[in-house]
C-alpha cells in the first residue's frame, strides 16, 4: 500500500493571476511546488521552519510561510508571489 506521502495530485494553482497545471505530492509544501514546478524563484528557502519569512506569499491576501504551507491546501486560493 502507497502513504498518503507519496501520492500525487494534479492540479492548477492560481498563481499571480495566472492558472498553473501542476503536480505534486500530497506532503509537498508549496514553497518546493512554487520553485520546482512553476520556475518561481522569489519564495527563498531560509529556515525551513517559518522563522526567517524569506518564503513569504500573498494567499487569498494574507501573508503566510509557504514552507510551513501544504501545496495541496491552497489549491482553490490565490498565491501572490514576489514575481507578481
């Protein structure tokens, strides 16, 4: 049997006013989906642990840490990223 770690949902993202198809594993955080799958690069990897705020993006308005953020939680929500 497959963990929930390792399987893969495909969907579009809503990122900088633009719908991206992506996929990627239900434990991925977005930071990782934002910079390898959609080639955006602003969202920094610092910490890791959402004490430095170098991944910050805008979701639904609200600031928050994408690498404390599942991908698969902001699937219907808008990311704002640096680019945007």
């Amino acid at each position: 049997m497959e963990s929930s770690s390792s399987l893969k949902v495909s969907t579009k993202l809503s990122i900088n006013g633009e719908e991206k198809e992506v996929t990627f594993r239900y434990s991925e955080i977005l930071l990782d989906v934002l910079r390898n799958k959609s080639g955006l690069t602003g969202a920094k990897p610092g910490c890791l642990n959402g004490d430095c705020g170098a991944c910050t993006v805008n979701i639904d308005g609200v600031a928050q840490k994408s690498c404390l953020t599942l991908a698969v939680e902001v699937r219907e929500k808008e990311i704002l990223t640096i680019e945007g």
